[in-house]
C-alpha cells in the first residue's frame, strides 16, 4: 500500500487493536478513537510509525469531520459490549451510531467503509437456531426489532444480538439510498485470541463482558456460558477487514464475510487446552449442546477475498488462554485489578 490513512474507531477494543495493526503491517497508516483523555494518553505512550490517535467522545454523535480529516476509509469496530449499557443505550450506539457514523463519511467524501457486524447478524437472537444443525451463509438474516429487544431486557444477549441485526439492516438501508458508497460487512464468530500488541490490557471486570472472558473462565476450572461453538481467531476477523478493504464496489449484499474458521465445543477446547498445557485445572466434565450445531459457511469469505488458511480453533483457545492466564512464566496479560 501506498501508505493511505485509516480510521479504525474504538482502536483500544480487543478486535480494533488488531484491526488496526492488521492495517499497519499491510502499509496503511492508522488512525484511531477513544474516549476522553485517552487519546493524549495514548499519544504519549505510543510510539508506533504510522499510527496515530484522536479523542471522539462518542461516535454516535460527535462531530467526527477533524478525525476524518485525510482519510481514505473508515473501519468502524466500537460498539458496546452485552451487560455494559442500558437496552437504549446499545441499540441507539449501535443504530443510531453507525448511521451517524455513515453520514460523517459521507459529508467527508469517504467512499470506502467496513463495519464490523455479528454472526448474530445472521440468525434470530435468542440463538436456538446455532444449536439446529443448520448452515447460515453470507445470505442468511436474523430477524429481530427494538420492540422485542426492550421487552426481553434482563437477556443481555439477547439486547446485543438484536442490535448487530437491527444495525447491519440499517447499514445497508443506508447504502441503497447513497450508491456512491463501497461499504462491506464482517461478521465474526465469537472472537478469541491474543490482545493486540501496544494498546492498553483489559481488567478482569471488562474482560467478564468479552468473548475471551469465557477463555479466563474455562483455564479457571469454570463452566462458560453454553453458546453456539463458532470460532474465530481475532487476528484472522484483522485479516477479513484488511482484505474486505481491498475489495471493489459490488452489488449490494455481496459484500457480506463471513469470518469464522470453525466449531469447537468447550469440552473439545479442554482437551486441546490439557496437551499445550497440561498444569491447567480444567473442569472434569461440560454440558452436551442443546442440540447439533449449526455452522458459519467461510466459503463464501475464503473465495472472495482469496483468504488463504484460517487460524484453527484449537490454536485459537490455545492462544486466547495464554493470553487471559494470570502471570505464570512472564505468559499472563491481563491487568488483575478490577475497573
């Protein structure tokens, strides 16, 4: 590359890290958003060639024009993890946010945008259907509205996954009525993985909200939430965006990918888990599914943007655990005090 400015928002999240490292290493220059007084911090701490920070408060509604000053194209990662806002709050960060965001590209002349979205995106949100023994694709669609969201409030869950719908349908709404736009979508399985290098390391009490909290969870001994087996590495959901960026205006709909590499069950995670590392106090015994598992197709993903070989599940856990373990051998990143 030839050096062309990013903007990644919410660069210190788990997945925009390596998002925004991802475009790094391709020969991208990168330029990310945090809240507060972060960014000064950031700039002050972080001396990486080519990346760059700036404060925007809130992406839903601040003035974004300074931070897309120069930009070729915006990744749009930030969005609120389960349990951490109110119903409203996450469905108008999510909604309202990302439309807000398409807008500010669109005053700015921006022509390139890849949002980060779900494979809650591709089935109803109360998840019985990963459990179904069916194949969802870059086709398939959930089906959700904020009226069944606010009425089923106390399932955090259920709230997130209806936003990722509700938000992709607006995205593309969105790109209907503005056909000069080139937007792609990514929608990940849950997300595993080492933490990006250089960006600050999550508590324990944000990690409890992410998808590689179940990962601290299980080297702990414990029991992680019984969910839909589909797994992805976060360093392969870097690679899908860097390569979905590179990607020419398409019909609209086809510029759906699926990242995902696989399914694995948490009893098959500890079995990996006991030969890397056998030290581990891992439960004796997990819960059978609910019922046969459905699967994330990637061939669609993997033709299209000419992915190459995905990151297995079993290197994932692995690497998710190294990377949650408390300090053992210099190996454990995560911060111990809570927030």
């Amino acid at each position: 590359m030839s050096g062309q400015l990013i903007l990644v928002t919410g660069i210190t999240g788990f997945i925009a890290g390596q998002i925004a490292n991802a475009f790094l290493e391709a020969g991208y220059r990168v330029r990310g958003t945090t809240r507060g007084e972060k960014a000064k911090l950031l700039s002050d701490t972080i001396n990486v060639p080519g990346l760059e920070f700036v404060r925007v408060d809130d992406v839903a509604s601040d003035d974004l024009s300074e931070a897309m000053k120069d930009v070729y194209a915006v990744i749009h990662v930030a969005s609120p993890l389960p349990a951490r806002a109110s119903v409203a709050e996450t469905l108008s960060t999510a909604i309202s946010g990302t439309l807000h965001l398409l807008t500010e590209t669109t005053k700015a002349g921006i022509k390139k945008t890849v949002i980060t979205s779900s494979f809650g995106a591709l089935l109803d949100p109360d998840l019985r259907s990963g459990f179904a023994g069916l194949t969802f694709d870059h086709k398939s669609w959930g089906v959700a509205s904020r009226e069944t969201a606010e009425a089923k409030s106390e399932d955090d869950y259920y709230v997130y996954f209806s936003s990722k719908i509700l938000a992709e349908k607006a995205v593309w709404d969105y790109a209907k009525e503005h056909p000069e736009l080139d937007i792609a979508t990514v929608l990940p399985g849950f997300v595993f993985g080492p933490f990006a290098d250089h960006y600050p390391l999550p508590s324990l009490s944000l990690l409890a909200t992410a998808s590689n909290g179940y990962m601290y969870m299980l080297a702990q001994g414990g029991l992680p939430p019984l969910v839909p087996p589909f797994t992805v590495d976060v360093r392969d959901v870097a690679k899908t965006h860097v390569l979905a960026l590179s990607v020419g205006p398409k019909p609209l709909g086809e510029k759906r990918y699926i990242s995902n590499s696989g399914n694995i069950t948490w009893g098959e995670a500890a079995v990996a888990l006991k030969k890397a590392h056998p030290e581990l106090k891992l439960a004796d015994s997990f819960p059978d599914l609910p019922g046969p598992a459905s699967t994330l197709d990637n061939k669609y993903t993997t033709e299209q943007l000419n992915f190459g070989t995905w990151i297995t599940p079993e290197e994932t856990i692995i690497a998710a655990v190294e990377a949650v373990m408390p300090q053992k051998g210099g190996r454990g990143r995560i911060r111990l005090n809570a927030q």
